[in-house]
C-alpha cells in the first residue's frame, strides 16, 4: 500500500509521518525512515513494554530500500526522489521496486505476512511523477487548522489535483500536537537529500537593521570578482579538480 500525505510547508506533514511511524513501531513493524527519528526517550518516559516493537532505521538512499521486505518505509519531502526528472533517472530496479512493493512481504516468526507499506510526505501530488501517483491507494491532506489542532482529509487522486475546485473529503479525523512525540524528531534535520553547490562569494553589512551591503565580495584571492561567467568558470575548475 502507498500512502501520499500532502500539505503546505508547516502543516504538519512530518509530525503526521512521525506519528504514523512511531504506531507502525508499536505494531511490531520495522520502520525505515529518511529524517532522524529517537524514540528512546519517548518510550522511556511513557513506560513502554518494548518486546514486540519493530526496528527504526535510517535510509537516505534509494538503492538503500531495494532488498527491503516486509515493513513501514516512510519518505518525507518525498519530491526530492519522485519528481519526473528523478523517476527518469533512476534505475529499473528502483523502478521495480515501487510497482511490485506490494509482493516483497516477509513473514515473522508465527508465519503470518508482513506486508510492505510506503508512506509518502509531498507539499502536492503534482510535484511527483505520474507514476507515482497512479500507484497510491491513499490520498491524505494534512491541515493545521487551529494552534495545536491538525486535521487530515482523505481524497480520492482526481480530488487533489485542482486546488480550485471544491474538494469532498472521504472522511476526515484530527489529530493533536503532542509535544512529547514532536521532541521525537527534528524537522530541521528531516531531510538532506540536496546538495547545494558552494557559493564562493558573501556580503559585508555596516548596519545590523539596513541590508545595504558592500555587494557580493569573493571568498578568497583565487577567485576572480564576481559576475555570472566568472562563477561559471569557478564551478567548472572545482569539477574537474
């Protein structure tokens, strides 16, 4: 089963995710999650007994989730791997992967099925393949609709693809902030998967409250002043070092 969970930035997406993660645990479900997750002190504090718990991993890399059968895989910011542009490049085995999740089951000790679910955070279904979307079975949004009070909306797919048209919720449930759980995670450290390349220039300011700024200044003597083709020219020596 696939699970797409949308919302704006700040609604709530990875709290939910986080949330869902952490009852999936319980369940005695491994669960592979691509943002930092520490339930110790969680568990700890609420006097968990922990012998049918699952396993939380960590996972950053596609490749990492392939040999993966039976469990919880959760991907926040999940546009970062699902785009067109990424889907196209990313091997058949990947591919595979995602198509056929629902047959790479396991079974746990007693021999009973542990099926292979995804769980997947984007700010909007149009921001992942085609693909992808067509292969969901759940369609949630999520809402923060008043300080501590989240609202999640499941929609079929045809009902989330035009933000202008009237929406009619399959059925929908609220869910509160727990501060407990939220310490659980770090929404700054959720995802990492961007690698930014280096900017060799910054700005000198005289006036904390004014950004009138020296303009752009270079990092170091090896670097020409800049302009847009000496910056090209920087990251194509950087390349080739």
């Amino acid at each position: 089963m696939i699970t797409i969970i949308t919302g704006k930035p700040g609604a709530g997406k990875t709290l939910f995710l986080t949330y869902q993660a952490f009852e999936m645990l319980k369940r005695g479900y491994d669960v592979y999650a691509n943002w930092k997750l520490d339930f110790n002190a969680y568990i700890e504090k609420k006097k968990l007994n922990t012998d049918k718990f699952g396993q939380v991993f960590f996972w950053s890399e596609i490749a990492e989730l392939l040999h993966i059968k039976g469990g919880q895989i959760f991907i926040d910011e999940a546009q970062g791997y699902f785009d067109s542009r990424e889907w196209q490049e990313m091997p058949p085995s990947a591919k595979q992967k995602f198509s056929a999740h629902r047959h790479d089951v396991k079974k746990d000790e007693d021999g009973k099925i542990i099926p292979l679910d995804i769980w997947a955070g984007v700010q909007h279904t149009s921001n992942i393949d085609k693909r992808i979307r067509d292969l969901g079975q759940h369609f949630a949004e999520i809402r923060n609709i008043w300080k501590k009070v989240f609202m999640i909306s499941y929609f079929e797919l045809k009902d989330l693809k035009d933000d202008m048209v009237s929406r009619k919720a399959v059925k929908r449930r609220l869910f509160l902030f727990s501060k407990a759980k939220a310490e659980c995670y770090n929404t700054h450290e959720a995802v990492n998967f961007i690698e930014y390349p280096e900017f060799p220039y910054h700005r000198e300011y005289e006036n904390r409250f004014s950004n009138d700024n020296t303009g752009l200044i270079p990092d170091s003597p090896d670097i020409p002043p800049f302009s847009r083709k000496s910056l090209g020219e920087y990251k194509k020596r950087e390349r080739t070092r």
